[in-house]
C-alpha cells in the first residue's frame, strides 16, 4: 500500500484506540498520512 500523495510505501504504527484497543495504522512516514480504511484491532 502506498501513499497517494508522495508514492511511499505505508510504515505499520501502533497506537490506541478510544477504548484502550492497540491497533495498527498504517501511517505514511513522509506526510505522517494515516489510512483509517485499514484499522486492525488487536486482541492480545
Ligand atoms: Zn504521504
């Protein structure tokens, strides 16, 4: 998967959700873009 915007590929980053859920985003390490169509809750 690849930024739109500037054509890199997309890093994986973990964060939280609302509820304390760690989650992945993909996120875009030149403009820091996320895509939210890609969430992935993660139940540990
Ligand atoms: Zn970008």
């Amino acid at each position: 998967m690849q930024c739109p915007n500037d054509g890199v590929e997309f890093h994986p980053v973990r964060s939280q959700n609302h509820y304390g859920q760690l989650i992945v985003l993909d996120q875009c390490p030149v403009c820091g873009g996320h895509r939210h169509d890609s969430l992935q809750t993660i139940f540990t």
